[in-house]
C-alpha cells in the first residue's frame, strides 16, 4: 500500500479526533481538572479514530478479497483474458488464454503476443494497438487467431485500454472467445438456407395448420406466386381438381401420421394453366424448447415436360401420328380383347380390311402432302361412321382395320361394309383438288375366318386384295381360296426373281400405223413371261408384282437393252426404220440415273436416239416435279421422245405437256373401247385430240380394234392408231416381214390378246 495511502487513510481519523477535542474545548465540564479533561478527550477521540481506523480496514479487506476473487475469476475464465503493453508485449495470461491458443503462461508472458496471431491479421494488430494508444475506443471485433498447433481459430475480441493511477494508458487488456464452432454453424446454416433457396425444385413448408410458412425461389417460379403472396396461405390455392377424388385425403392421412408421401399432382399455377408435379412431403417434427411442432416439408419437381413426353412416346407407341388412330400395335391389343369377350358371349367379330383405290394415283401426281391430307380425312370420316365400341386403326400407307364388336350376323358385316363405301362416295377436297375415293373393303369373321388376331387380319387382307383385282370399290368376304391366291401372288414372285436368268422373258412388238399413210411408224415393245408351269403370264399379272419387289429395275432396263439392240438389228438389216416404245415404270423412272441408264445403253446398242420413244404415265410426271422435269430434259437433250401412255386415266392435266416437251399422247384403251357407242367417251377422246393439236403433240389411240372405232378416229384427225385391228403384239421374229410391208393391213381381227402368229 502507498504511503500517500497510509497518510490518507489515518486523515479522517485525526480530523475527528480533533473535532471531539475542539467541541470538548468549547463545552468542557469547568469542574474537571485539565488534566482530567484531556484524558477523556484523548480517550474519546482515540475510540472514535480507532472505530473509524477499523471500519477503513474492514473496507479495504473486503476490496482486496473481492480484487483478489476477481483475479481468480479472470484466471479461471473460459475466455483468454490476456493484456499486453502498447507494443505488444504479453503482460498477462490466463487459463482461458492458455486452453484457447494451446501456450502456457509461461510460453506467453513477456513475449510479444503476435505469435497467437495469423501473419494476415498483424497488421490489424498493430493498428489496434496504435488506435488505442491514440485513446480510440475499440469495443469488440471478430478476427482470426492461430493456436500452438497451427490451428486458425475465429475469435469475438473486446479490448479496452489499460490505464495507471494517472490515467496514462500503459496497455491493453482483450477478452477473446473462441466462436470457431459457432461460426461454423452460422455458416452451415447460412449455407443451409441459400441452397434450399436457391435449389432448383420447389421447395413449401406448411405447419401442422396446414399454412405456408416457408418457400422457396423455385415454388414461386414454379407456381407463379410471390413470397407475400402464398405465406400464411394453405397450399390448396394451387388446386386444380384433376385428381380424383380421395387423393388429399390419402395423402393427409399418410403425412398426418409422420409417414413420407410421393407422388404426382396437377396443380394450377397462378396464370390459370396447369403443370404436373412429383412431390415428396416429409412430416418434420421440431422441439422448441420444451415444446414440439411438426412441420411438413414438401419439395415439389416440374415433370410436365417430362410427362408430355412420356405421352407422347406412350402415343407414337400405340397411335399412328399422320391420323391419331390406333396404330397395328395398339389395334393387335384391342382385337385379343375383343376375341376374348365375344369367346365369352358367344357373339361374333368382324375385321373390315379397307384399302383405298388409287391412293398410290394421287400420291404420284399430286404429292405426298395432298396424299397425308387425304389418309386425315379418310380417318376423320371413319371415325365419325364407328360405334364407339369399335376399333378403326391404320395399319400402314393407305390400309385401314376396323374391328366391328358384337356383332350378331355374319350379314351385319356387309352392310357395314356398304355403309363404309358410301361414306366415301361424298367427294374430297384436298388443297383445292376435288377427289372422288373409293375403296376395296376385305372382311373377315371371328370365329368362321379365324380364331386369332394374326390369322383374321391376314384373311381380311387377303379378301380386300381380291375385291380389289375384282374391280375396286366393292367388298368381298374371306373365302379358303382367297389364301391359294396370295400364296399364288408370292409364288409368282420367287420365280420371277428367277425369270431373268433362267431366259423366261422376252418381248413382242406391236406396231402403231398413222393414219394419213397407212404405213407403221413404230412398235411398241411388250413383255411377256413364259412361265415354266404357267404358261405364258401376261404382264398385268406380274408389272405390279415386279413394281412392288423392286424388281422392275433389273427387267426394265433388260427391256430397255433387248428393244434398243433390236431396233438396231432391224436397221442393220436394212428395214425402213422405225421408233421403238419402251414402257417406263414409275419406279423404274424414280431411280438415280435413270437418265445415265438410257445414255448407257444407246450408246452400248448404238440406236439413234431419236428411234427411241419412252411411254410415262401422267402420275409418274406429276409427282416430284422438279426431279421430273431435270429428268426429262436430260432425256430430251438426248434426243429422246416422249409419250405419255395411257392418257385420261390419271388427273388429265394439259398444262405440263408443253413444259415436259412431250411428244405424243397415247389415249387409253378405255376409251376407244366404246368411242362409237359412249358419247361421254366420244366427247373425251375428241376433246384430247382437240387439245394435243393445239399443244402441237401427236395423239395415238389405243386398242383399236374395229372400223367404226378407225373412221371415228380418221374423223377426228387422230394422228395414229395401235390396237388388234392393225396389228395384234408380233413376235420379233414376225416383225420383219410387217415392217417391209409383206403382210396385207388391216390385220385379222383378232380379239384375245397375246401375239399374231
Ligand atoms: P400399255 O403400255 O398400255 O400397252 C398396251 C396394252 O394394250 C398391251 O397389253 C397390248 O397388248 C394391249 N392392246 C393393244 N391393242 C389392243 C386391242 O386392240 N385391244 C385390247 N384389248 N388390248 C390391246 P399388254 O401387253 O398385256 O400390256 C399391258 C400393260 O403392261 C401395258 O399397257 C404396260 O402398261 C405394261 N407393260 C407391258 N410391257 C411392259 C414393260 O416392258 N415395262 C413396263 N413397265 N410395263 C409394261
Ligand atoms: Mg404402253
Ligand atoms: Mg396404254
């Protein structure tokens, strides 16, 4: 304790002391002695100085145990209370320091307290120790400190200054804590939260009252409801009642009871539309303090575009995208029901095979997006006509399946057959095309055709395949032989990819005669087949088959050469020279380089280009124009001529005759077969003479066959004729001796086809 102390602290007592002995002075009793007098003073005022002395003591006691408890406090503190001199030496060091920073006080005392800071935060340090130099007030600041063991560790630092008795600050005194786990756990939290924030599904916590009390980023963009909007609110408001009743139910009943709920819900965003979710709800139950509540979190995904997408794989699986009918696949399920539940009733089934006439027609001449437009309406119409028990499928191209449930009469099938016809009798109009269409219908019946679904469909097949041959636009039921015929058809097939090699092929040549002269101005070139077992096939048997395999190829440009390296020979021999037609197929013509085909074989056979004349159908030209057209001029560069066979029976149309350079129009047979008696087909054959003349085009007509045809024809100015009243297909090896001339004309009239022998 100071002296200056010790003198302060006996001050009071003294002044008391002398008080007393002033007031004595003043009052003193006059029958005391001096002496006396003084003696009771003494002793009063060295009672009250010693009361005064003791209370003093008793007070500084107490002050030096409470410094002395405090000094204990501060050494035991869980906070490192350290203070260091204003240059940093450390001054002082606690437990707290010592368990906080891992130095002992020994290892801290006296050195300066830098080594328990990381090196990025000495410079901080220096400052704060300048700052409170200064006399600045620094409270309390989070900062970084690094422990014996190199650990780096967040510390929540107060500082005050440490002052002497003058009031000099002679330091610095910092209570640290060490927040490293709180910190970390701020963080995470803080983590926490920015990721469901800013996670990519939505994510709605409800309270057990079913009221929002948190979302996510992703909810409102989901939903299209602000924060605002939807706290507080039960998520029903997003509601779109496409679930079927007792879903929320179920599901309040599983979450209620702390189970997990999944599953997909159509819920309406705040614009109106609807979006499909698949949605977890986790029961959470929370204790606060004491007290618990369950939360229920529920994290939502947007799978609409994923189950669009699943629809429409399901879709393109089963439907036939062109007319949204059922496909073969999905026709093939309903059908095995269908046969089970008539099995069960005892009641009938029938397959309506529907092939439409001439598609292939309109497809090749008007386009393939005319073509799809018509298979839409076809569907459209089919549709409209089926019972809704029925199944109407497309089942590839232009061939449609309609299974017909219930059905009591074998007879109930044709008039619904009829019915179909006639609900295709009202004409079509395509892009501006009015289109009549008609179609072969094939039926077979369940159980008489067939007892499986293969078996029916491939005997309804078969029946419409012979309605069709039989003339188009009828039905036919399912008959035994019907399947002898289509075996016919694939027999017929696996030989004439023999035919070829085997030399079973050969030509005949028809000549054609103009009119004016009499005289033959060229042949037509004909194939025929001699078939081993058959006979002699006519190609209306075989070209479709050929056409349908692909095999027309190879026979056509055999045909091609055989011609070309014949008309030559002919030449050679010194025979008036004459043109020789060669009829192109369609898929012949489509093929690439068709045009170096005819280049190849010219030159190999070496004909005049101008003695080759190639027969195209109207449909071959209409189709794919622009391919056709850059065909044709190649040709026409050439020197080939053009004629376009069969001429009235496609779609007519004279405005590409010019643009295609053609020469000659051959008028079918169809209508020169009743020119004379028909005036409908007088009238069509005179006005296609008409419009030829005026393209400058010459016209031939086929299959003439009488006088009265030929004078009907000489009448009109018809250039040139072709047909079995001239002369019936010769045999190549007759056709020398027409063309010199040796043979009287007209011919016999001969009326089967086949060749003049
Ligand atoms: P097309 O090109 O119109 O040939 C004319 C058809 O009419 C020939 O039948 C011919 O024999 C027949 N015909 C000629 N004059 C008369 C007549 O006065 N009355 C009757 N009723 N018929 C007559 P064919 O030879 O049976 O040929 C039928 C069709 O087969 C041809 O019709 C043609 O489209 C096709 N064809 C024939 N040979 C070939 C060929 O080498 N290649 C291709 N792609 N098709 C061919
Ligand atoms: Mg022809
Ligand atoms: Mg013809």
């Amino acid at each position: 304790m100071s002296r200056r102390y010790q003198i302060l602290r006996a001050l009071p007592a003294g002044l008391v002391a002398m008080c007393v002995t002033a007031v004595y002075e003043l009052t003193v009793d006059p029958r005391l002695s001096i002496v006396q007098s003084h003696i009771i003073i003494i002793f009063f005022a060295g009672c009250v100085g010693f009361c005064i002395s003791f209370i003093i003591r008793q007070r500084e006691r107490a002050a030096q145990q409470g410094l002395l408890r405090l000094a204990a406090i501060v050494r035991q503190s869980d906070e490192a209370i350290t203070s260091v001199t204003l240059d940093g030496t450390v001054t002082s060091w606690n437990r707290g320091a010592e368990r906080t920073y891992g130095y002992s006080a020994a290892e801290a005392l006296g050195h300066h307290i830098s080594f328990c800071v990381v090196p990025e935060k000495h410079a901080e340090l220096n400052l704060l120790l300048q700052r409170i130099a200064d006399g600045e007030v620094v409270e309390r600041f989070d900062t970084q400190r690094l422990t014996k063991n190199g650990t780096i560790i967040d510390v929540s630092l107060s500082v005050s200054a440490i002052k002497d008795e003058t009031g000099t600050i002679v330091g610095v005194s910092g209570i640290a804590r060490d927040v490293t786990a709180y910190r970390r756990t701020e963080k995470e939290l803080h983590l926490r939260s920015s990721a469901l924030e800013a996670a990519a599904n939505g994510i709605v916590i409800t309270d057990r009252q079913g009221r929002i009390v948190w979302a996510n980023q992703a909810f409102s963009k989901l939903t299209g409801y602000s924060k605002e909007e939807i706290l507080g609110k039960n998520p029903r408001l997003l509601k779109s009642g496409e679930q079927p009743d007792g879903y929320y139910a179920k599901l309040w009943l599983t979450i209620s009871s702390g189970k997990v709920w999944q599953g997909e819900i159509v819920n309406r965003r705040k614009d109106g539309t609807t979006y499909t979710e698949e949605m977890t709800i986790t029961p959470v139950t929370q204790d606060f303090g004491g007290a618990t509540d369950t939360y229920f979190i529920a994290i939502k995904q947007d799978i609409t575009e994923r189950k669009a997408a699943e629809e429409r794989v399901q879709y393109l699986a089963y439907y036939d995208a062109l007319t949204g009918l059922p496909n073969r696949t999905l026709l093939q399920d309903r059908l095995s029901k269908a046969l089970a539940s008539a099995r069960r009733q005892k009641n009938k089934v029938a397959l309506l095979f529907l092939d439409l006439d001439r598609f292939k027609t309109i497809n090749d001449s008007l386009g393939h997006s005319v073509g799809d437009l018509v298979l839409k309406q076809v569907a459209e119409r089919l549709k409209k006509w089926a019972r809704e028990q029925d199944t109407v499928a497309r089942m590839g191209g232009d061939e449609f399946l309609i299974v017909l449930t219930a059905v009591k009469e074998v007879a109930d099938a044709a008039v619904a057959a009829e019915r179909i016809r006639n609900a295709m009798t009202a004409e079509f109009v395509v892009q501006g095309h009015s289109l009549d269409i008609s179609c072969s219908v094939g039926i077979s019946i369940f159980a008489e055709h067939g007892t499986d679904g293969e078996t029916l469909i491939k005997n309804a097949d078969a029946a419409m395949y012979c309605a069709r041959e039989s003339g188009r636009n009828n039905f036919r039921f399912y008959t035994k032989d019907m399947n002898a015929q289509a075996l016919e058809r694939l027999t017929l097939e696996n030989s004439l990819r023999l035919a070829l090699d085997k030399k079973e092929l050969f030509l005949v040549y028809q000549p054609q005669m103009d009119i004016a002269t009499g005289k033959i101005i060229g042949l037509e070139a004909l194939l025929r087949w001699q078939h081993p077992e058959l006979g002699l096939v006519p190609p209306d048997k075989f070209i479709r088959i050929a056409e349908n395999s692909g095999l027309i190829v190879p026979i056509g440009e055999w045909v091609l050469r055989t011609a070309c390296s014949q008309a030559r020979k002919w030449q050679d021999e010194g025979i008036p020279a004459v043109s020789v037609a060669v009829n192109v197929s369609a898929v012949q013509f489509r093929q690439e380089g068709f045009g170096e085909v005819i280049r190849k074989v010219l030159y190999e056979t070496g004909l005049p280009p101008q003695l080759l004349e190639l027969e195209l159908t109207e449909s071959l030209l209409l189709a794919n124009a622009d391919v056709t057209f850059s065909v044709l001029q190649e040709l026409k560069d050439m020197g080939v001529t053009l004629a376009i066979d069969d001429f009235g029976t496609g779609y007519s149309s004279f405005s590409y005759l010019r643009q295609f350079q053609i020469s000659k129009l051959k008028i079918d047979r169809l209508f020169i077969r009743d020119v004379t008696l028909n005036s409908n087909d007088g009238a069509i054959t005179t006005a296609i003479i008409g419009m030829a003349k005026s393209l400058n085009i010459k016209v031939i007509a086929e299959g003439v066959e009488n006088e009265e045809q030929m004078a009907f024809l000489r009448a009109h100015q018809c250039d040139e004729i072709q047909g079995y009243y001239f002369s019936k297909p010769l045999a190549v090896d007759k056709v020398a001796s027409k063309l010199r001339g040796d043979s009287p004309e007209p011919q016999a009239r001969a009326q089967a086809s086949g060749t003049q022998s």
